[in-house]
C-alpha cells in the first residue's frame, strides 16, 4: 500500500521562442512540431499512471501540453498561477544579446543583488519565483491525500526552484542545476518531505 503522495512535474514541450533563445514570459507561444512530439512522449509514458488530478500553469504552452497529455485521463485540469512562469518584465521577447544591449550593466547589478535581482520593478527575482513555487507545491499536497498521483505542468525554471527546495538547497544554488529539458519528467514521492526524486523522462 502506498504511503505518499505521487507528484509528476512536467515542463512544456517546445516552442519557437525556445528555439530561438527568445524569452518568453507569460507570452501565449505555441509548440512547435518537436514539442508536440514531445508532449505526446510524455503522454505515452504518463497514460500508464493512475493520475488523480491534472494541474499546469495557466500560460498557453503549459496548456497545449496538458491537454495532449489529458488525452488519455477524464481530468479537468485545474489552472494554478502560481506553477506560471517567473514574470521577466522588460526582458520577455528579447535574447540573450538584446538584454545584454538594454541592460549594459546587467553582470554588475547580478554581483549587487543575486538572487533578489529584478529586471524591472513590477518583474519578479529568482527568489520571488522560488517562493512562489514552493507555496504552491506546499497548498497543492496539502490538498491531495496519501496514494493520490498528481501531474503539474509547469515551466523548467520553476521545476528548477523545486528541485531546490526538495533537497534543501535554496535558491542560491539555481544555477548549479542543469536546464529541465522540454517535456522532462520528474517524479516525487511526497510525504511531508521528499522520499524519492527521480526523473522518468529526459
């Protein structure tokens, strides 16, 4: 008999901002070819779990994916702001190279003020992202009972502020994790704390 909580966190599939490096934000991208290909991989390998309920992030990309995978399940899915992706302010829509470009002095306010440091006034910190991750996850188990799998679709780098907190890293070690890729499974038996993490899906 199971003793925990199953969580699956999905990130999405691919878009064409993610091919082409672009940040995006909240805005409504769609998969591309590979990331449909992607999320029906994911949907293959997930049709074999008894899922409970379906949870994602309320952005279109999460959605898309979710509802490829929902294919398989009855679920309604539940949107949960707070699995949305970090809110990048000024940066969204540009690269890498356009960033460094509005923002020469970018590396500078990053040795100032690292974890806490904000594109923009009304954007949110690596910090303001993780704790808006780990609330979230926190109220999302709490709902669910012992023996219940759940799926969360979600966004790399809030799986990423995840991961931290499961082992008890903290966000300062963001970048210490490798990027999740699109459509990459991670599993958690939960607990009141993590009892296995594992990835099923790379």
């Amino acid at each position: 008999m199971k003793k925990y909580i199953t969580v699956y966190l999905l990130r999405h599939g691919e878009t064409a901002m993610n091919k082409k490096g672009i940040t995006q934000g909240a805005r409504a991208t769609r998969l591309t070819s590979l990331g449909l290909k992607q999320a029906r991989n994911a949907a293959n390998l997930l049709k074999k779990r008894a899922l409970t309920a379906v949870y994602s992030s309320p952005i279109f990309r999460t959605m898309q994916t979710a509802r490829i995978v929902c294919k398989h399940y009855p679920h309604k899915i539940i949107k949960l702001p707070a699995f949305g992706e970090r809110n990048y302010g000024i940066l969204v829509g540009r690269t890498g190279k356009q960033i460094m470009k509005l923002i020469p002095d970018i590396k500078e306010q990053w040795k100032r003020d690292g974890m806490d440091w904000k594109p923009c006034k009304n954007s949110e910190s690596i910090r303001d992202a993780y704790r808006r991750a780990v609330a979230g996850f926190n109220h999302l188990v709490k709902k669910h009972k012992i023996g219940d799998s759940v799926l969360v679709v979600t966004h790399g780098g809030m799986i990423k502020c995840l991961l931290l907190y499961f082992t008890k890293k903290g966000p300062e070690k963001y970048f210490k994790i490798s990027p999740i890729p699109h459509c990459g499974i991670t599993e958690v038996l939960w607990n009141k704390k993590p009892l296995r993490i594992r990835c099923l899906l790379k």
